[in-house]
C-alpha cells in the first residue's frame, strides 16, 4: 500500500473537471485507489464517489493505491492533482 496526503487548494475545491480527469487517469491502473477525507472514503474510479465526498478548498485528503502498480498509481494521479492546481 503507497499513500500520500494532500491539501487541495483549488478554491472551489474538488468539482467536476478535475474529478474527472482524477478518475480518466485512476481507470488506467489495476490498484484499489481510494481518496480519504476525515475517514470517509471514495474510489477514485467513480467520478460520482468522488463528488460525493465534498472535498473543499484547504481540506486535506488521502490519496491511497493498493496493489501491484500502486507506486505508479500514487504518481500519476499526483500528478493529475498537480497538473489541473488541485494541489
């Protein structure tokens, strides 16, 4: 298991285009990623499970991969965050 923690920074927080590239790029790996939000937890495969967390600016979450291309996993969607000033 490879986790990292984050701090969103986007002020409108985590909405609908990031999720949704978060989500593009999560599909593309056979790990379990999940994002983790004050112990509520979202696959991040689903954009809907995403949403639904109601990430908000400055909140801190929990980016978890599980499974064999986990490292990778972690990296990209990192970078993914990074990319579209999530984080």
């Amino acid at each position: 298991m490879k986790s990292i923690q984050v701090k969103i920074i986007d002020p409108i927080g985590l909405h609908a285009r990031p999720a949704s590239k978060i989500t593009s790029e999560a599909t593309k790996y056979k790990s379990d990623i999940k994002i983790v939000l004050d112990g509520r937890e979202a696959n991040a495969k689903s954009l809907i499970n995403l949403m639904a967390l109601g990430v908000k600016s400055n909140n801190k979450v929990e980016l978890i991969a599980k499974g064999l291309d986990e490292a990778n996993a972690i990296v990209a969607i990192e970078k993914v965050m990074r990319d579209n000033k999530l984080i």
